[in-house]
C-alpha cells in the first residue's frame, strides 16, 4: 500500500501478541535488507545514547521510489519499522515520505507495544525524511 494515509492497515484489530510476532518476524527475517548499489541517495541516521542505527538507501525514478533498502543494527522495535517501512514504500511516490508522521509509524507499528521507545520507532522514518531532504537538495543544486 502507497500513501502516508493509507500505510496503516489493520493494525488496530491486531491483539498485542500478534503486533509482538509481527515486530520480531521483521526483525529476524527483514525486507529489503542490505545497501543498494547504485543509489540515488544514501543516508544514516542514528540515536547515540542507546545505539540504534539505520542506513538508508534509495534509487529515485520519475519522483517515485523505484528501490529502497536499509542496513543497521539495534533494538526490534527500530530495525522492524525500518524494514516494515521499506516494505510499505517499494515503488511508492516521493509524497508518500512527506505524508508519514510519527503517530503513523507508531500506528503502523502497533502502537500499544512501542509506545516506551517512540525515537526507536521513529528512527528509519526520520531517516528517510533527512534522506528525502538531502535528495532534493542536491537535486535542486543540479538543476541550476
């Protein structure tokens, strides 16, 4: 699904332990894990006082994202929104980035269960959106 509105699906209806399997599922087993070669844009962002770290890296076509991939290391909760989120944004329009805030991710997450760590659950779209920025602004200075 495409679309900062339309990224959280069910997870309302989902009982905690459901949330918790899904969470460490991505954890163990991350999508689109690993560095894109070449890449539009690479950027990583992290939290210094407990460790979690997030590389992002995205190929840019036509103002979508034609690939994004992540690399790091840290807690479930950051490493699981990392992948959760490249799952959600494969081919998905720049916009979509712009459109995510933070209660969507916690949302999207299962908030119940993350709510104690909200910069963990936050990092990899934080990530993207510093990524994002950087890609406009280089795109913008080519441009000139």
């Amino acid at each position: 699904m495409h679309g900062g509105a339309g990224i959280v699906t069910t997870m309302h209806l989902m009982d905690r332990q459901h949330i918790i399997d899904r969470l460490l599922e991505h954890y163990e087993r991350p999508r689109h894990y690993g560095r894109l070669d070449p890449a539009d844009i690479v950027v990583s962002g992290g939290i210094p006082d407990c460790g979690d770290q997030v590389t992002i890296s995205m190929q840019i076509e036509n103002d979508r994202i034609s690939a994004l991939r992540f690399e790091g290391r840290g807690c479930t909760i950051s490493q699981a929104a990392a992948s959760l989120l490249a799952e959600q944004l494969q081919g998905a329009p720049l916009s979509a980035i712009d459109a995510l805030d933070d209660d969507q991710v916690l949302d999207l997450l299962g908030r119940e269960v993350v709510r104690a760590r909200p910069r963990c659950a936050t990092l990899a779209l934080n990530t993207l959106k510093t990524a994002l920025l950087q890609y406009r602004n280089t795109s913008a200075q080519a441009d000139r």
